[in-house]
C-alpha cells in the first residue's frame, strides 16, 4: 500500500466535506450526524488555511483505496502545544495507514514550525485513537470536558519524539512491494545535480552484480535510499548513494542511515577500507561523511572527490 500526505488543495474539498459530513466519522469530535458544511464554507476554510504560517493540512490518499482521510498540525505559540489530528474513513482503519500518516504530520510540525510540543484530545471512548496516540509517544496529562463527554489530554515533547524517531531508523530490502515508493523519492530540486535518480540507482542494481540498494525508514514512514556496492576488482565496498526525501531532511536520518549502512559493511568487508565520492561542491556531504570517519584521498574521478574510511 502507498500512502500520500499531500498538501490539501481546491480539487481534495470533495472528498474532504464528504469525510467532515460523514456522522460515523466525526461522532467521537461531538458531530454524530456529521458538520453539514456546504462547498462554499469549504472554500472559505482553505482560503483561511493558506493564510496561517504555521498550519498545515494534508489529504491522505492511498494507491488503492483513495481518498482515505486528512490529518493536519497547527501552531499558535509557544504558550501552547500544538494541535494535532487525524480522521481516516471506515475502510481505511486497521492497515497502519493511520500511525503512518500521524508520524508523518508530527515530523512536519517539529520540523517545520517553532512547537516544543504536541497535543491532542482522543474521546475517551476511542481506544482506538487512545492506542494509535500511545503507539507514537503521546502520554496522558489530564481530563478534559467536552460537549458532556470526555476526553484525554495526551502530549508529546519534541525531544522524545525525535530521539524515538532516530532510534526507530531501519533499512530494508527494496522488493516488489517498496520499490515504487523508493522511486518517488525525491531531492529537494537543488540538490538534483547531486545524486542520480533511485529510478536509475534500481536498474544499476538489477543488473550490476556487488550492489546493495537499501529503503531508509523511520518507523513506518520510507525516508530515504541509500546504496552499497562492491567492487569486485578490488574488493573494496563503497556507498554509492545516500538521498533522504526533501520532505525529512534536516530530521538526523541521514546520519543515522549511514551509520547503519556502516554497520553492514563492516561486517562485509575483508579490506578495513570504505570509500565514498560526492561532488565537491556538495558541502552538506562533506561535513556528514567527515563527522563519520571519512577522509579525503585527494582523488577526483568523473568530476567526483573521493574520500575514504579506515579502521
């Protein structure tokens, strides 16, 4: 299954008033019989939404499925926690598309905005909420009435979130079941001339002998690609590519995918020799492969500096 956040736009208020308008929904936020909102109040809502700096408001869609739901943050100030929320329609529940999508919207928040923290406010009659919150990090603080029902305040600090996050890095295996998400992977566009496509990185891997392509993920969430070749003349394994999607960069999941690639190939190699190449000019490389060991040779080869690990 593929799962999309994409940011909410005009052509997504269908299906997003169809959602807030579904009473089964929107029972546990006080709305059995759902919003009853119209398309111009639906216009309206996003014309407000562009305006906020530091909200965002994303449209799950999945491969199969489709539209599934929304999820979205909002930061006010630091006075207060952030808000978050997620709302998946019927058939989309018990997949994990849920924990997938609400991992993704918190990256986003503490990335992207100034928040400490996260909260939110499941009924305390959705356990089903109530665990997917658990399931993040999210803890109970306090109680809280609502249109006579209760809720649970639950937090999370930014803190614990990323270390958790960092912690939760792996690399798997590209199958048939990844390797489409591994291609839509991208770079932030002025970073293109730096790495080549992980279209091109999978072809190279299907039919070069020595290659080790990997899917970088942080929990659920695919981040990233990196590639481990050896080169059968001389024995020595280099890593070929490493690409975080522009999405998560900035969030230590670089680092923490090469010292995981690193891992792998120390157990590899029989040469206690790594070598990687980047363009000279690629300084955000430079300073992770340096922290991690990594010297130059002074070699250049196919307008590339070569730099090597020995231990």
């Amino acid at each position: 299954m593929y799962l999309q956040c994409k940011e909410t736009e005009a052509d997504n208020l269908q299906d997003l008033m169809e959602l807030w308008n579904d009473g089964e929904v929107m029972r546990y936020v006080g709305f059995p019989e759902g919003l009853k909102v119209t398309m111009d109040k639906m216009k309206s809502w996003l014309e407000s939404l562009n305006k906020k700096e530091y909200t965002k408001h994303y449209s799950l869609l999945e491969d199969e499925l489709g539209f599934i739901g929304e999820t979205f943050y909002s930061y006010i100030s630091d006075k207060e926690p952030a808000i978050l929320d997620i709302k998946l329609k019927k058939e989309a529940r018990g997949k994990g598309l849920a924990k997938e999508a609400l991992a993704f919207a918190i990256d986003m928040l503490f990335k992207n905005t100034p928040a400490k923290t996260a909260t939110v406010d499941p009924h305390s009659e959705n356990q089903a909420a109530i665990n997917l919150y658990l399931g993040l990090g999210f803890q109970e603080v306090a109680k809280s009435k609502y249109q006579d029902s209760i809720h649970l305040v639950m937090t999370l600090a930014k803190e614990d979130w990323q270390k958790a996050r960092i912690e939760q890095v792996t690399l798997k295996e590209v199958t048939a079941d990844n390797y489409f998400e591994v291609i839509k992977l991208s770079v932030r566009e002025d970073q293109k001339h730096f790495v080549a496509t992980n279209a091109v990185s999978l072809v190279q891997a299907a039919y070069e002998p020595g290659r080790l392509p990997r899917a970088i993920y942080a929990g659920g969430n695919i981040v990233g690609f990196i590639m481990l070749t050896l080169d059968d003349e001389t024995g020595i394994y280099w890593v070929n590519r490493l690409m975080i999607d522009h999405k998560f960069q900035g969030l230590g999941y670089a680092r923490r995918a090469m010292e995981l690639g690193l891992d792998l190939l120390y157990l590899l190699s029989t040469k206690n020799l790594i070598y990687i190449s980047f363009e000279p000019n690629n300084d955000v490389a430079k300073a992770l492969y340096e922290s991690l060991g990594f010297n130059s040779t002074g070699r250049i080869e196919d307008g590339e500096i070569i730099y090597e690990k020995v231990w």
